[in-house]
C-alpha cells in the first residue's frame, strides 16, 4: 500500500510557476512509476506528465511539453512536477498517482501515461492560474 500527499498548489498569474510536490509512504517508492493527472472543472482527468520507476524514461502531454518538467527524488520518497510559463487553462486539481508495474516496451522502460495503469492515487492539489 503506498499513500501520496500533493502540495505546492496555489493561485499564480499567468506566465508564473509553481512546483508540485508528492510525498510517498513506504520503503520502495523506487520501484513505482510515478504520474501526474489534472481534472478540470466540467472536464475529465488527462494526463500530464509521468516518470517511469528508473527516473530514465519520462513522458508529457501535449498540451505542456516544454513548460513542465517532472522528476523524481528516491531518497526523499518524492516526485516533483515544475510548471513554468503557466496559462489559464492550466487550472485544475493536479493528482499524483503511483503505478507498482515496472513497464517496458520493446525491451525499453517506459513511464506509464494511461489512468488505468496506476494503482494508487492522491487526493489532489488546486492549480489556479489567472489572466
């Protein structure tokens, strides 16, 4: 069982940044792939960003490649989502959730970036960003 806790949430203006954090319970975060979701409101969870339980294979949506970054830290438990360049649209509550296969494709590792391949989730933090 493994436990997540967002923070770093907040109300920025457009073209700010924040940091995300997700603190993990348990002695082997290393060994889970790490994500990032966002709901929106009157919308559906998608896809952010993801980093695969080696920290060697990342993956991003579209929509914020190039202004996101995520990256992993095993001796703290923590995973990190850096938002830069911050746009309206950007709002939601950011969820981290916790994927416990060490997935690969063709022999290479790869993060996972569909819902239904995490197995844990948090309870979210708000991103609010005005114009």
């Amino acid at each position: 069982q493994v436990q997540l806790v967002e923070s770093g949430g907040g109300l920025v203006q457009a073209g700010g940044s924040l940091r995300l954090s997700c603190a993990a319970s348990g002695r082997t975060f290393s060994n889970y792939g790490m994500g990032w979701f966002r709901q929106a409101p009157g919308k559906e969870r998608e896809f952010v960003a993801a980093i695969s339980w080696s920290g060697g294979s990342t993956a991003y949506a579209d929509s914020v490649k190039g202004r996101f970054t995520i990256s992993r830290d095993n001796a703290k438990n923590t995973v990190y989502l850096q938002m830069n360049s911050l746009k309206p649209e950007d709002t939601a509550i950011y969820y981290c959730a916790a994927d416990r296969t060490q997935r690969t494709v063709l022999g290479a590792i790869r993060a996972a970036v569909r819902e239904s391949e995490y197995d844990y989730w948090g309870q979210g933090t708000q991103v609010t960003v005005s114009s």
